[in-house]
C-alpha cells in the first residue's frame, strides 16, 4: 500500500497527479526476454492490466531501429484506454533493432520480425488464454498481416499506415542506380543501415498483399491521403479485394498522420470493444 499524504507544502495537486499515474503505470509495466522462432531473444514490454484479461493487444512498431519503449507514443492513449479496461498491451523489441549486442542491425531480416510476432502470439495465448487484437504501424503493418492467420485467438487488427507492398516501398525510395545495382554488388544503403540483396528478396517473398484476400477478422486501417512513403492506394486496393476492411482515409495526412486529438483513439477503443465483445 502506498500512502501519499493530503496536505504536502512541497507536492501541488498536478505532481500529486502526475505522482500517482505514474506508480500506477510502473505497477502495469514489466519487461519480459522470451526466445522467438528466429532463434534469437527479443524482449516484451507488457502493461499489464490482470492476469486474466478479456484481450491482449500486440503492437508491432515501424523501422528498423526503433524499440518499443522508443515508438509506443505513435499509439497515442491507447495504452492507458487499456489498462482502465481489462486489456493488456504489449509492445515488442524486435530483432536486430541496433540495440542487442549479438544482433547487428545489418542482419536484419523482416521473415524473423514475422516470426517474432508469432512467438509472442504464442506467449499471449499461453500467458493469458485472451483473445488477441494486433496493431501494427509502416512496417509494423508488413509483419502485422504476414502473421494474420497465425492463431485462431486473432480476432481483429488495427494498421496505421500500412506498409502493405513493403518491397516496393523500399525500391522506390531508394536511388535507382543503387537500387539496379544492389543484387549485383549485394550491398545497398536503406534508409537506417547497409543490407545484403537477401532483405529484399524476403520483403519481396511476403509480400502482405498476397495474405489480404484469405484473411476473414475484421480490419481497421488509418491512412493518409499524402502518404509519401506506404501509398495509400495499396490500402485501398486492400479494402477491393478484402470487405472486412474499414479503412479511414486522412484527407491530406502523411506518413505520420494527424488527427484531431481523440478522434483516432475513439476509433480504435470502439474497434477493440466491438470484436472482443461481440
């Protein structure tokens, strides 16, 4: 039990609050290592709501170097929307992200992301026995649908800016003369770090698009109109050739979409709540 006294000269009413929310956050949180199908440790940031929660969101982050600690702010306040609601949250450190001593960022391989997902679906079900909600964002969303029909415990995904064709997304933002060159040389600089051919030809070999047809769970995807760098037309020829896909286009929106603050947690919070509680 922790006691805080009501009258304090040196704690205003805001840090009380701050205080409070706080401890209440550090007593969700716990870091967990488990070992992925990729053979390699990829470590868990849970936010723990119970031990016997009605659903498990998993969220796959972006890029290739962030980490979940680093990238859990693009989820808004859905973390805490969680935890006030018998959800749990976790957020994965995937492999071979720049911060693990023995897994060098050049050998990056996003087939191992999508085995890592699927270890930590694996440690959901066994942990908690919940239906599971995936999240996933950019590239996150490539790893996200790649392991869509992994377990029947998926019961809805949500995708920020999906990266659907992520092989073309990195072709076409690349310099084309590098590009041309890199199977040749096996050797092309990609927005974060220096990779071998072979990070292509996986990206290439799942292809999410090629999953979107044959998935039958409810899809939510959030999608800028001007969205530079994952085309929102990949997501709307998804929502042609998938009717279980709402997608909510951002009329001028980016990459990094903005919308007014509220509107994409609301949407995401009455998502969750219709599939988990049908």
């Amino acid at each position: 039990m922790i006691i805080v006294p009501i009258e304090s000269p040196s704690l205003s009413q805001n840090d009380l609050y701050t205080l409070l929310e706080s401890w209440y956050t550090s007593d969700m949180k716990l870091r967990k290592d488990i070992q992925s199908k990729s053979n390699k440790t990829i470590s868990l940031l849970i936010f723990e709501s119970s031990k016997n929660p009605k659903a498990t969101i998993i969220y796959s982050h972006g890029g290739f170097t962030n980490n979940a600690e680093k990238d859990i702010g693009a989820t808004g306040t859905l973390k805490d929307y969680c935890l006030q609601n018998n959800i749990n949250f976790i957020a994965i450190d995937f492999s071979n992200n720049g911060t693990q001593k023995d897994q060098p960022l050049e050998e990056l391989i996003f087939s191992n992301r999508i085995k890592d997902l699927e270890s930590t679906i694996d440690f959901v079900t066994s942990e908690y026995h919940s239906p599971i909600v995936l999240f996933g964002s950019s590239l996150g969303g490539h790893i996200t649908l790649n392991a869509a029909d992994y377990s029947p415990q998926i019961k809805a995904i949500v995708l920020n800016c999906p990266a659907i064709k992520a092989y073309e997304s990195i072709r076409d933002l690349m310099d084309k003369t590098e590009f041309d060159n890199w199977q040749k040389t096996n050797k092309a600089f990609v927005f974060e770090g220096v990779f071998g051919y072979n990070f292509y030809e996986d990206l290439l070999e799942h292809d999410a698009s090629k999953k979107i047809p044959n998935l039958h769970i409810p899809i939510l995807i959030f999608h800028g109109t001007e969205d530079k760098i994952t085309p929102i037309k990949n997501s709307r020829e998804a929502r042609e050739k998938n009717k279980k896909i709402e997608l909510v286009e951002i009329e001028g929106g980016g990459h990094r979409f903005n919308m007014k603050p509220g509107v994409w947690e609301t949407k995401v919070e009455e998502f969750i709540n219709k599939h988990i509680n049908p």
